[in-house]
C-alpha cells in the first residue's frame, strides 16, 4: 500500500471513528434543542427530548446526562425521581472526589486526552457544578420533608468544595509542567481575539472562586437554623455574606440568628418564617471559538488552529420583591449563574491554555512530518485531522436557572396569593409551621411554585385573636417596634398587630 493510499484511509477511519464518539459530539447543540423543546412544551417536553439522545446505558449511566435530566424531572415536579437521577451523577463525582484525594495522578492522566481534543476528556463536570449537584440533593430532600439527609448533603457540599480547591492547584501545575516538557508556552497576549474582557470584568473578578455560591451557604444556615443547631447555622450565614458582600438579607440571616432562636422568640412566635428561593433564565452556554497560536517547528514559527470555549456575558434581572397575601418581601439576588460560569472558565483557562499550546505543538510537528514524507497532500490531511479533533469543550450543565433570588420573612399561616414585583403570578401558596421553604420557577412570564416544606408547628395559644396586618412592607433598615415579637430585617410589621401578637403570648 502506498503512503497516499495509507494516508487516504487513515485520514476517512480517523474521520468515523470521531463521527461516532459521544464525546465528540456538541451537547451546546442538544442543549439548546432540549431547551427549545422546553420552550414550548415546557419541563415534560424538555425531558422527552434530552431522554431521546440518550441511546445507550452508558449514555443513560453519563454524569451530565443525569444532572440535566434531574433537573427537568425537578422542574416537573418529579422529586423522588429527580433525586435518583442526581445520585447517579453524584456516584459519578463522588468516584472523582475519591481519586482526587487518594490517587489525583489518575485524574492528572486523563488530561492526556487533551493532546487530541479537549472533548476527549472524561466529564467530570464544572467545579460550580459539583457544588450545585449537594445543594439540589438537598433541596429536593427539604421539599419531601426528609431534613435529615439534606442536613448529610449541605455537609458534604463543605466537604467537596476541600476536595476541589486542593486538585485544582495540583492540576494547574502539572499542566505547567508537561508544557515545559513538550517546549510549549502561552500567555493570554498570543491569543488573537480571545473576549479575555468577559472574564476579567468586576462582576466576575468579585467572586472569590468559580465553585463556591452564596446560596448554598445560606441554604446551609437556614437548615441548620430550622434543626435547631444555631452553632452551625452562624458559619453558614457568614460565608454567604463573604461570598456575596453588600446584600443586607444576608447580613440579616446572621445578625439576627440568636434572637431568632431564642426560647422566648418562639414561644410568642405567631407567623411562619419563610424562605423563598427563586429561579428564573437559564444557565449560560460555552461557544467554540477558534484562535490561531504562534508554536515552534522545526527550529521556526509556525501558527496552529485552536478552539477554545467563550461564554458571553449576560445580565439576568431577577425581581425585587414578593407578595405573599398582604406581606410584602424584599427580594436580593445570590447568585448569577453567568457571572459564575465564567469565573469558572477564568479559573480553568489557564491549564486550558498549556494543554492547547502542547496541543498545537504536537499536531504542528505532526504536519510538518506528514508535509515531508507526503508533500501538500499530506499537509492537507494533517490539517483536515487537526481541525477535526480541535473542538472545544462545550459541555455544561445548561438546564440550571440563570439567577437565583431569595426573600425572606414572616407570614400569616394559610393560603395566600403570590405576586411578583406587583405582578399576580396566579398561583396560591400554602403557609403553615413555624419555617417553611417555598421554590419558585420563573421562566419567561409562566411562573410555578415548587413543593413547599413546612417544618415544626406554631404555638396554638390564642393564635386565632392575632389580626394579620393589612399591610407589611419590608424597608431592611428598619427594626421591629416590639421585642418579643422581633422579626427579620426583611419585613416590618405593623405596630398594632406586634403588640397583639405580644399580649397574646402572655
């Protein structure tokens, strides 16, 4: 056989072989169909959509499928099924927290992959997304009552945020070093038209990781607040005000703990405390993009195509405040998935980087190789190889919300009509027990509530005679007028109902 014909052959199977890997393929593509279909037919259609590309028990078994698909299970109201699909994807990623502590060379090894396409590469899923996998576990928990296993969850999002911080430092190094090894330098200046704007705006550079959240640590405060453990709940509450400063909510959750907890806040306690947790958009997307890079062959400079991944910013706007009934919630943004996710590619840009200029580097000394001993014919297929293989990495977890939002205060137990920046969403929650956590799903203008948790019950003594105020707007800056009956800095509530709650309880 001739090396053309060889060539020619090599060249069509490297072709199919590519054609036919899963991993190769675009899930920015059926992201974007599950989300169309979504759209339209809302969660059950989304579902019937992501479950149809999943042909194989090893597609049905893969970590992305399963945080997607939980999701949507979630979105639909299916939490038991839901919570089976996350803890497939949560096996998926313990095994990696289990290998990261014990043995991180096997997953430093499988960056090798990269030296062909970073697509290749075992998902593993974003940093931020192994965080949000505990967090939705526990969400899911607290809607079917069951706060003990949330409780084991929020612990082991602390746990796993340890385990990540210590592999990404050990990962970034030994980038550095096979790219020292193979002769290969990048800085972010040789990366012609690279958006390095998107990542380096303050939004973003505020954020103090890619994987840490404020809801998560908050949620952890306010579970750990309802078990009665204030201990615990006091380092939930701080983390979240460091990870997102200036949000007076936040600040409220701690400050006003001790007084919350307190033997006689809950005796006289006469309105249910409650957790709003609202989601609204969508996650943001990873775009290929490609870039030319200068590397060194053959004792000169040659330039080599690579792709590497580029999230646009985006600016989600989610509401100001809640109407429950006749209270009135002010509500604060914690977290902003976009913002997020590209903290998170800033953060892996630059072992992204090395493994790309290793990359270019060998596929370069490979042309040149194929250019000598087959001429311009050879040269076509290396490219034609090298341009086939070079596809960034778009995988993500697309079906989280875009923004989340919570608001926080008391309300009158029983049913309520829900409102949203004044606007009747048509829905009506129901309010009993001394917490209760509501979710809500904001997309486009279709709103749905999620399953309300309520835990413990309210004193009974002379509940009845309490009025419910006609009017309880939240300005945080105020304090309650009376003690005994102190509520969150998120609401205020009328004088003359605080003091009946008050004789009420005496």
């Amino acid at each position: 056989m001739t090396l053309r014909k060889w060539l020619v052959r090599s060249g069509a199977c490297a072709a199919a072989l590519l054609a036919g890997c899963a991993s190769m393929e675009s899930h920015d593509k059926l992201a974007t169909q599950v989300q169309a279909a979504q759209s339209a037919g809302g969660a059950a259609a989304g579902l019937k959509e992501l479950e149809a590309s999943a042909t194989t028990d090893d597609a049905r078994a893969a970590l992305l499928y399963n945080m997607e698909r939980g999701e949507l299970l979630r979105q639909n109201g299916q939490y038991k099924e839901s919570t089976a699909a996350w803890l497939l994807a949560d096996g998926k990623v313990n095994e990696w927290e289990s290998a990261a502590k014990s043995n991180p060379q096997k997953l430093l090894g499988m960056a090798g992959a990269a030296l062909i396409s970073e697509r290749l590469k075992t998902y593993e899923g974003q940093d931020y997304e192994k965080v949000w996998l505990t967090t939705r576990l526990a969400l899911n928990r607290i809607a079917e009552k069951d706060w003990d296993n949330a409780r084991v969850d929020i612990k082991r999002t602390h746990e796993r945020e340890a385990v990540i911080a210590a592999f990404r430092a050990k990962e970034t190094a030994a980038a550095e070093e096979e790219a020292k090894s193979k002769g290969a330098t990048v800085s972010g200046k040789e990366l012609n038209g690279y958006p390095v704007e998107s990542l380096n705006d303050p939004e973003v550079l505020k954020l103090r990781n890619g994987y840490q959240n404020a809801l998560s640590h908050y949620l952890a405060g306010f579970l750990y607040e309802v078990l009665n453990e204030s201990g615990l709940a006091a380092p939930g509450y701080r983390k979240a005000i460091e990870l997102k400063p200036d949000t007076p909510l936040l600040d409220e959750g701690l400050r006003g703990l001790d007084e919350r907890t307190g033997f006689t806040h809950r005796r006289k306690q006469r309105m249910t405390d409650v957790l709003f947790i609202i989601e609204s958009g969508n996650a943001p997307a990873r775009k290929p993009r490609t870039f030319t890079l200068p590397v060194p062959i053959a004792s000169q400079i040659g330039t080599v195509s690579i792709s590497y991944p580029v999230i646009e910013a985006a600016r989600e706007v989610g509401p100001t405040s809640l109407t429950v009934g006749s209270v009135t919630l002010k509500a604060a943004s914690v977290v902003d998935m976009n913002v997020m996710a590209r903290r998170a590619l800033k953060d892996e840009m630059p072992g992204m980087m090395i493994r790309g200029a290793t990359r270019a580097v060998a596929k370069g000394v490979a042309q040149n190789e194929l250019q000598k001993r087959a001429g311009p014919f050879g040269s076509l297929v290396g490219m034609a190889g090298s341009a086939l293989t070079e596809q960034a990495d778009d995988r993500m977890w697309r079906t989280l919300p875009g923004l989340v939002t919570i608001a926080r205060g008391y309300v009158p137990e029983g049913e309520h009509r829900l409102l949203i920046d004044g606007r009747d969403t048509g829905s009506v929650v129901r309010i009993q027990g001394q917490y209760a956590l509501v979710p809500v799903q904001v997309r486009g203008g279709a709103v749905n509530l999620g399953q309300v948790a309520a835990f413990g019950q309210l004193p009974t003594t002379a509940v009845a005679a309490v009025p419910v105020p006609a009017k309880a707007v939240v300005p945080v800056s105020t304090k309650p007028a009376v003690k005994p009956a102190a509520k969150p800095a998120s609401q205020t509530t009328p004088a003359a109902p605080a003091k009946a709650a008050s004789a009420a309880g005496k």
